[in-house]
C-alpha cells in the first residue's frame, strides 16, 4: 500500500514537471517494485544491473543520467558507489511524495 501512495505521489508530482520522461518514470517504477521485493526497505540497497533489469533500460549511461536527475529533480536520493561490489544505496522522500 505504501508503495502506491509513493506511486501515486510521484505521478501527482511530475503532472507538470516537463523534465522527467517515460524512462524516469520506467525507473522509478522499477526501484518501487524492488523496494517490495525488499520488504519496503528505505533505503534500497541495489546494483545499477538489478534495476536496469526491471526498468528495461539497457544503457548503463541513460540509467545512471535519470537516476542523477531524479536525484536532482528531489524525487530519490541517489547515492552511487563507485565500488562495483557494492550497492548504491536510494532513498524515497517518504513525506513528500506520499
């Protein structure tokens, strides 16, 4: 339930945020789904691959430029590792998007 109301927050947010595309929006979708398949977890923990996988985005450089911008546009925060063995870790505006 809580997921939706992120879901729901999220297109209320970008009704007129003529910035964000479908592949953001194919993102975000994305990180909410694994964030259910991680017992609603915030932060998420995540390879760039996992969500790419789910979002069915195949560039690596499109996925790491929405997920900045999604950072910058105050929907996430993104914090990427520059370690590939670890995960980047994102974190929902819990409060602002619900």
């Amino acid at each position: 339930m809580e997921n939706l109301k992120l879901l729901s927050g999220f297109f209320q947010a970008i009704e007129n945020d003529f910035r964000v595309s479908t592949t953001h929006i194919a993102i975000f979708a994305a990180l909410l789904q694994f964030r259910a398949c991680k017992d609603f977890v915030n932060p998420i923990q995540a390879y760039s691959i996992e969500i790419q996988n789910i979002a069915k985005v195949i560039s690596p450089k499109t996925y790491h430029k929405c997920m900045r911008e999604l950072d910058n546009y105050g929907y996430i925060i993104y914090v990427p590792t520059k370690n590939k063995n670890k995960r980047s870790s994102i974190y929902f505006h819990l409060d602002h998007l619900s």
